[in-house]
C-alpha cells in the first residue's frame, strides 16, 4: 500500500492513498468500505478484479488490474519461490 500518492487519471490529478490486493473483492473481505481509515484511497491495485469497489459513500473507486500485465512466467517464479521451504 501507499500513503500519499500523486497520480493522474484521464488528465486529472489525485492525491491520496493507494491500496492493493490480489483480488478487488478483498475490499469488502477486510470491510474496507466501512473503515473510515480507508476513505482517502484514490486507486486499489489488484491482480484480479472481480467485482466493482465503492467506499462508504457508495463511490466507485478506480481500479488497476495487473492481471494480464504481468508475464505468467513472473507468477510461476512467484509460487515457487513461496512454495519452497526456508
């Protein structure tokens, strides 16, 4: 996660938070959209985004999906190297 981020989207500058996880619905799992810590988020990462993510004023929250982005060969590497013992 990230603490104030600057970023633009379609010519528009934010200012805020940055929040990722593997899937979007892990918002509602962590019960983001209650938290008023999580209020100021300007951008949820994701690897996989399976449903749409609103804050608690029922706002949409845009979206990055890394899923198709990243090599599958990086995520190969990834759960191996999770899989091996240390």
């Amino acid at each position: 996660d990230f603490s104030n981020a600057l970023i633009e989207i379609n010519n528009q500058k934010w200012a805020g938070n940055i929040e990722i996880h593997v899937k979007s619905s892990d918002w509602y799992a962590h019960k983001h959209q209650e938290d008023k810590n999580y209020q100021n988020v300007i951008l949820h990462v994701v690897y996989d985004h399976d449903v749409e993510v609103f804050d608690q004023y029922s706002n949409p929250i845009p979206t990055l999906e890394l899923k198709g982005l990243i090599f599958p060969l990086v995520i190969e590497n990834y759960h191996q190297l999770m899989n091996t013992p240390h």
